[in-house]
C-alpha cells in the first residue's frame, strides 16, 4: 500500500481536513488527514497502527494569494475536537521516563500526558476550550523528536494571567510554557513546524508587540521572522539575541527580554 499517494489521492484543500478508515489497518474512521502551508500531515490513531508522516503537495496560486492577502472571507468549518488515541493516557507514578521530563524543565503543574506506545511527552493544543491537536515531544531519542497529532493546529500558545498583549515567539514548545511561567500576562508562542506562513502570521498579527526570540544558532531565522511579520502586519518587532535557549533560563537571556516586554 503506497500511503503518500493514497494521500495525494485525497486531493485535500488548504486548511481542509478529514477523517476516514485507514487504508493500511482498516480501522473504523481512525485516519486523519490536514493540509496546512502546502503539506499534507496524517496519522492513524489505532494502538497497533505505525501510519503516519507528511506530504508535501503544494498551494495553488490561488490559496497562496488569498492567505497572504487575507481575502479567503468564506465562513470556516468549525475545527473538529481532537479524540485522543487510545495509547495516550494520563500520567501514572509507573511513567518514570515522563516524570523525569516534567521535573527537568519544571512543567509538574502542566496538562500534559503521555503517549505509552512512542514514549512521548504529550501537549494538548486547544481552540475555544476544546482540544484540537496535541504535540508529542520522544522522550528517548526517538525520531522524529516532535510530532504533531492532527496537524491541525499551526501555533502552540502559553499564557498565565491576564495577556499584556506582547507575544514572544519561540522555537519549541517547552520554551512557550518557560516564556509564560517566566513571564507572567506574557504569551509564549512557539511555530509549529519549520517555516513561517499566513497562518502563524494570523496568530502573531493579534499582539500589539511582538518579540522573536529563537535559539541563538538561529539568529539568520530570527531576523528572516522579523522581516516577514513586519511585512505582512506592518508592525514593527524586535529580536532577542539570546545566549541560550530561552529554556535554560540564563540569568541574562531572562533580563534582556524582561527589558524587551516592559520597554
């Protein structure tokens, strides 16, 4: 069974999602498929199920313009709840792997769980108090390192408090949580996936002040996000050279960008 082209068959739409019995399993309405940014992500949820990965089909003409400009006005379908897969549970004291995560970067107080069939570190992305997509962070070196569930969601947001409308943009999700505890009122967001598009433009467009604070190895990809959100937003937004991973929390990363959030 060739998947890729199974997928290609689809002829999914940009933004389109479905979800249908799986073509390798057989497993009753198990399958999902989401075409975002030209690539098209599915999964198959059943325990004993290893189906899943991406195609890259493209974008018309037609979507990249109408994302870009922001003249796709129809009404959108209302993004499905995500149903959680059958290996993905809530944390128990037998996970030690999981735990050990938790506490290394201080997310003992998060919602999240744990995917006992690939050993990963589950984040639940939500839309409107309803999980939409989760992301799954290998715990043991597993490739890839990240993955994403539905691939439905295009940004990964963390928030404490009440936003002071500035948003910091980074490069994982375990540095959006660090970004929010750090900085309360603050919303960590982190870009999911390898490019910026409209999509994560349209979330980033919502803050009246943008900071881009990605690792320090990527300071060409920084600069290249500031370009492009100053682009297509018209705001003007500031890069944060750290000397670290903003995870690591070094005492001079954190007072650089606490300079950057109240300046």
């Amino acid at each position: 069974m060739n998947v890729k082209k199974y997928v290609e068959d689809l002829m999914l739409g940009e933004g389109e999602t479905t979800r249908i019995n799986c073509p390798v399993c057989n497993g009753m309405n198990t399958f999902t498929a989401t075409k975002d940014g030209g690539a098209v992500m599915y999964n198959c949820y059943k325990l004993d199920c290893s189906i899943r990965g991406a195609v890259t089909t493209g974008m018309t003409a037609d979507e990249i313009r109408k994302r870009i400009q922001g003249l796709d006005r129809q009404p959108r379908k209302e993004i499905e709840a995500m149903p959680y897969p059958e290996y993905v549970v809530n944390p128990k004291p037998e996970h030690q792997l999981l735990h050990r995560f938790l506490g290394r970067w201080g997310l003992t107080n998060e919602e999240i769980f744990y995917d006992v069939k690939d050993r990963r570190a589950v984040f639940p992305i939500k839309h409107k108090g309803v999980v939409i997509d989760a992301v799954g962070r290998a715990l043991d070196g597993a490739v890839p390192k990240w993955f994403r569930y539905t691939g439905t969601a295009s940004v990964f947001k963390r928030l404490l408090g009440l936003s002071n409308g500035v948003c910091v943009v980074v490069e994982d999700v375990i540095s959006a949580i660090v970004v929010a505890q750090l900085m309360p009122n603050t919303t960590g967001l982190a870009i999911l996936g390898t490019s910026l598009g409209p999509a994560q433009i349209e979330h980033i467009g919502d803050f009246y002040k943008v900071i881009i604070a990605l690792d320090p190895d990527a300071m060409s990809k920084t600069l290249s996000y500031k370009q492009e959100v100053e682009t297509w937003t018209g705001k003007k937004v500031q890069a944060l050279r750290l000397d670290d991973d903003i995870k690591y929390k070094l005492d001079s990363d954190v007072d650089r960008l606490k300079e950057m959030i109240n300046g």
